[in-house]
DNA sequence: GGCTTAGTTGTCGGT
DNA sequence: CACCGACAACTAAGC
C-alpha cells in the first residue's frame, strides 16, 4: 500500500531557522478524490514527496523521501495518539529502512537540512520574544535565548513552576514531590535563582509563572503577542508530549518556533537515522556513527553582554523565584548537602575539575572510588548538565582542550570525555526505542519474571537489608540525592539480578525521585544495565555487597559516616555485622536484629537463585524471539519457584525484615 | 548464515 | 598492589 502525495510540510528541527506557519496536508483515497486531512501546525516549509505506509483511521504514519537526492525520513502522530502508548508499528520505506515511532515523538531527519531551509514564508519581524526554560538552564552556549534575542525589541525569559513537580506530596515514602525529592527540587530552585540573577545583569529578569505549563505557555503567547518562542529541545517523551501541544498552537497563531538541540552532543534524530532508523545498541557502534560533533571545533557562544528588556507582563501573574517553605515543605533537616544548583556553581565546578590536567588526562572511569564521599572520586557535574546548568558541549570542548596540551591521555569509553558519550549514547537510545522506560512492548528489554515484594522493595528503598555497604548507599542517595556511579551499580545489581530478584522498573522509580541528576534516559538505560535487562548480559558477574565495598573501603569509614549506627562496629566485621559475636556487638552498641536488622537473604544462597533464573528466563527469551506473553511470564515465574521448592537447600531462608530507626 | 570478537567498571584465588 | 585465569557463558556487530 504506497500512494503518491504532496506534502507542504516542515519541522521543528534544530537547524530549522524560520518557521511559523500552518502546514496541512491531504492525499489521495483510494477512489482518487482528494480527501482533506486533519491540519498539522508545522514550521518551515518544504516540499516534499511522500509515501504513506500506513494511515489507518485518525493515526497517521508517514515515511516521506525527499524529492531531491537527500534522505528524509518523518514520523509524524497526530493529537489523538499521544495520549495512549501504542505498540511501535514497522515498517519499510522506498529509501530506507527503519523500525522506529513512538507515539509521544515527532521527529524529522533530515540529512542535509540546510538544503531545505531556503525560502522561509515568514520570517521574524521584531517585537516580542519568548525564551521558554525548562531544562538548559544556563546564559552560556544556549542558542536558543540567543535566538530569541536577536532582532527583538523584548524578551521575555520565563519558567514555568509545574505543581505536579514541585508541590509536597504528603503520601511519599520521603519528602518531596509525587515525581522529585526535595533535594532535587532545592536543586532546581537554586538554579533558577541563579538563572535569574545572570539574568537581571544582563538587564533582564526570569518570569516565575505556575500551572500546567502547556497551559501557561499558550497563555503567555496569547497575551503577549510575541513573534517568537525559543525553547531547547527536548528528546524527553513527557516534553515531546508538551511541546507538540504548544508548537501546534505557536505555529497556528503565526509565531515562529525556534528548538535548537543544544543539550546534548549530537542531535540523537540524525543519529538514528543514520544508523538505518535505529538505534545503535553498542557504546562502540555509537561512536562510530557519532564521529566528531559538528561544533566540536568552532567556538561557542559562551557570552551575552547583554538581553533586550522584559516587555509588558498584562494580566500573566509573575513571581519570584519560590523558596522550599513556598511551596509549602516545613521547615524539614537536613544534612548539608555538597552540591548547590545553578549555572555558576556549575562553571566554577567545572574549571575547579579541569584545572588539575593530570587528573582530566588519567580519568578513568571504572577505577574510581564508590567510597570517597569527602571529595568524590567524580567532577559530580551530572546535576549540572541534567538541568542544563552547564552546557554538555562546552564541557566536551574544555576537555578537548585539555587533552590537547598532555603528552596522553584516556580515551572512551572510560575517559571523561567518555562520560559525555555515554550519556548522548542513552539519549540516543531512549529517543529510538518505544517504551524504553519499560518492560514491556520493548523490544531491548529481555522479559524476566522478576518478584513482586513490597517489603522487600521497602527494606531496600529504606536502608534496611541488612547490608551495610547496600544500606549506606541507600542513605546516602536519600540523603544527599546523588551518590558514586559504582554505588549505583552496586544497589541496582542487589535490587534486581544479584539479590532481591525485584523489578528494575521499582529501583528505576526510586532513583529518578531521589537522584539530584536523574535524567530519564540515562536512568532507565542504566537500569536496563544493570539488570541484564539490555546492552550488558553477563548475569554471572554479580557485585558481592560486602566484598564489592570492602575493597575500596576496608576501613568502613564510609558506612560509619551514613550508617553511623554502625560507627563503633570493628573493621573485621562491619561489612558483615551479623556474624560479630554478641560481645562485639554490645561494645559496638550495635545489636544486629535489634539496633541494625540481619540481612533479609543470604547473599550465597540468593545470588545462585538469581543466576539460575536468569539463566531460564533468558532460554525462554531466545526460544520465544523475545516475544514473551504475560502468561508465558506467569508460567516462567511458577516453574522457577517450583524448581526452588525441589532444591530447599539452595532455597534462601527469608530473615524477618528488621526495622532501622 | 555461521563464525569470531569485543564488551566502561565481578569474584575469587592464585602469582 | 597489579595482574592473571577460572568461573560460565551472555549479546551485538562485523566479516
């Protein structure tokens, strides 16, 4: 089923650069009658030849061919599909081949954009601009508030407080938010204090507003009158969701939509498609493909001296920056916390990281120190660059710079500039993959019959299994919001293969509230990771919660620090403080079971269950294609308990759950 | 299609 | 302390 039709078009992309029209498009019925379809509010306009594969009832999925020499590939949802998660649809173009469209993503590729951006129909004509923040919360390499500023008589710089985001959730298991804790959420306030200080130096100021911010937005354009609105664009599905929504109604009401992707290194769009239409799934493959980024050796616009004024507010209701006791958090302790958010923070951090040369040149990730708390073995700039605070392309650069003037120095996948790929490697990913924060209907994630235990989960979100090196981290990720790389390996691994046998999606759900740095698609990546759900599948190597720690620490001296319950425990017994004897433990005053709970499995004996189910649920994985049906799931998950009851000598004897106070 | 190779970060017990 | 092999054996990519 291929027809032929005309499409007046265009895109959102990144090197779109003058857009605001309204794009519709009709096609040809099967009786040959020009049937109208629904308007689509598209930018820059281009013509393009198309074929339709697939158009059943209001869902619409179009791979298009460019008519000139280059390669364009669009997959294009209407409204009415983003509400629903629909199973990705495959299928092949004349052109190219790819596997790829998740209904809360509009993406267009476009080989060699700049060919079609000739002939703009409207261009920009002054006046009002909004720069809408979201993430990218920052003056330096920001395109799309330099876009906004140039040519425009106002600016107005605004952010939109999401109540949903922000606002206390008194049902959480920790204080915060229904989706944030309330580190992360002081993070972000810092910030945007940050934000609107570099702002007002520049004769400008940020504008507070509150609400749904879809809404909020729509408003502000309607009263405002603006012929511009810049944002940074964003590969997340809940702002692929959002900013549908809004460039729909910019570009209905004739205001130009400017979305440069300026958080990450590469744009993950062209990757995919040069990649076919998927993703690559190998750190390796990605590089290959990635290459060197296209600004890697043109200078950044790293300074503004200063921003047109903020115009007329009207009616809009503008606050300041609110404090955690707005929104309505008491007065709650807390521990001081290292890192304080914004994007100066964030630049003195980074120069303090990159000025010790020897250091950038050695970096290597792996061999860090998951124990060092009073100056963490990492540049902790992974908050930064998940608000946007730095600039991942302006960090890259630094330490192209650096790696410049030494004799050697590491390289990907461990090096630092290597940690900035493997963070556009899991954007990359995510932005290909449907469903990627899940189980199922993805198709990289193997299906495991992982348990349901809540008490389990609680004990290991609580910092109650048991496990000193386990429970520290656990306090240290509620307490400060962000711990070392290998300590996350180290509680995922537990949560999930090595131990518990829970659901990475539990402990995925944990972190993306409490981590200062969650960013959607590095987290669930990892998750997958780490639990041998996809891209690492040696279920075999599993991090041992007492010697994995040990090694680094032997002291214990981090454990003492979280867990300081356990200060006084010897060294000789503190990653495995049930086996002190009891005179130990009453001079340590730190009676396990009743100070500090016993471990709630045997390491030995739960680690080879979770082998040995591993092992079963990947030979059903091979067998079935991947293909798993919840039942095949459920009659997995029987069999391997069935099996346990046949070994009871492998069976781990379940500990009542203890309780830390 | 079959085969080889490589894969950011395991543990344990050796040298 | 650094490195090695055994353990047991996975997948994606590339030829």
């Amino acid at each position: 089923m291929v027809e032929r039709f005309h499409l007046v078009m265009g895109s959102m992309h990144e090197r779109v650069e003058r857009c605001g029209v309204d794009g519709e498009y009709h096609r040809v019925d099967h009786d040959g009658n020009h049937v109208r379809k629904r308007e689509m509010h598209i930018s820059l306009i281009v013509n393009i030849d198309f074929d339709v594969i697939s158009d059943e009832d209001d869902d619409v999925v179009l791979a298009l061919s460019s008519t000139k020499s280059t390669s364009t590939l669009l997959i294009l949802y209407p409204k009415s599909s983003l509400a629903s998660q629909r199973h990705p649809i495959q299928f092949k173009a004349p052109s190219l081949t790819f596997s790829r469209c998740d209904a809360m993503q509009l993406s267009l590729c476009l080989s060699k954009p700049a060919q079609h951006l000739k002939n703009p129909i409207m261009a920009a004509s002054g006046s009002g601009s909004i720069m809408w923040f979201r993430k990218g919360l920052r003056i330096h390499d920001n395109p799309a508030l330099d876009y906004a500023s140039k040519g425009s008589d106002f600016v107005y710089p605004v952010f939109v407080i999401d109540p949903h985001y922000m606002e206390p959730d008194p049902k959480a298991f920790s204080p915060g938010s229904r989706l944030a804790g309330l580190n992360r959420i002081r993070f972000l306030l810092e910030s945007l204090v940050d934000l609107d200080t570099s702002l007002k130096k520049l004769g400008s100021r940020l504008l507070i507003l509150k609400g749904e911010p879809g809404q909020v937005l729509i408003r502000c354009l309607k009263e405002w009158g603006v012929k511009k609105l810049c944002f940074e664009y964003d590969t997340d599905p809940h702002y692929q969701a959002l900013d549908i929504r809004v460039k729909e109604y910019a570009s209905a009401a004739g205001i130009e939509v400017f979305s440069p992707v300026s958080h990450t290194l590469f744009n993950p769009a062209d990757i995919i498609q040069r990649n076919g239409g998927k993703p690559p799934l190998t750190y390796q493959s990605f590089l290959k493909l990635a290459g060197q980024p296209s600004w890697a050796s043109s200078p950044l616009l790293t300074s503004i001296s200063s921003l047109p004024p903020v115009g007329d507010v009207g009616s809009c209701e503008i606050s300041e920056v609110p404090t955690i006791k707005d929104l309505g958090y008491g007065d709650i302790e807390q521990e001081w916390i290292p890192f304080r958010g914004g994007e100066s923070e964030a630049l003195k951090r980074l120069k303090e990281s990159i000025s010790d040369k020897e250091w950038v040149a050695n970096f290597e990730k792996p061999k860090g120190n998951p124990s060092a708390f009073v100056k963490p073995a990492t540049t902790v700039l992974s908050p930064y660059l998940k608000f946007g605070c730095l600039s991942s392309r302006y960090f890259y650069q630094c330490l192209q710079d650096v790696y410049k003037n030494v004799q050697k120095h590491t390289s990907p996948p461990v090096s630092l500039a290597g940690q900035l790929l493997w963070r556009d490697f899991f954007y990359t990913v995510a932005f290909g993959t449907p469903n990627f924060d899940r189980m199922e209907g993805n198709k990289l994630c193997k299906q495991i019959p992982w348990n349901d235990d809540d008490e389990l989960l609680a004990a290991w979100r609580e910092a109650r299994t048991g496990y000193p090196w386990i429970d520290a981290i656990m306090v240290q990720l509620r307490k400060w919001g962000w711990m070392h790389h290998l300590a996350r390996h180290s509680v995922a691994c537990f949560l999930t293969r090595g131990d518990l046998f829970l659901h990475w999606e539990r402990g995925r759900d944990v972190f993306e509230r409490l981590l200062i740095d969650s960013d959607w698609a590095i987290n669930n990546g990892n998750w997958l990771w780490l639990s041998c759900s996809s891209f690492f599948y040696q279920y075999n190597r599993i991090y041992s919660p007492i010697s994995f720690g040990k090694k680094y620490d032997p002291n214990g001296d981090y454990i003492r620090h979280f867990l300081p319950v356990l200060k006084d425990m010897p060294k000789e017994y503190i990653y495995e403080p049930w086996t002190a004897p009891p005179g130990i433990q009453r001079k340590a005053k730190c009676i396990i079971g009743r100070d500090y709970p016993k471990p709630v499995v045997y390491h030995d004996s739960a680690s080879k269950e979770c082998k040995r189910k591993l092992a079963e649920a990947y030979a059903l994985n091979q067998k079935l294609n991947g293909q798993l049906s919840q039942e095949d799931l459920d009659n997995l998950r029987r069999k391997l308990e069935q099996d346990e009851d046949i070994e009871p000598k492998i069976r781990r004897q379940r500990q009542k759950v203890g309780h830390l106070t």
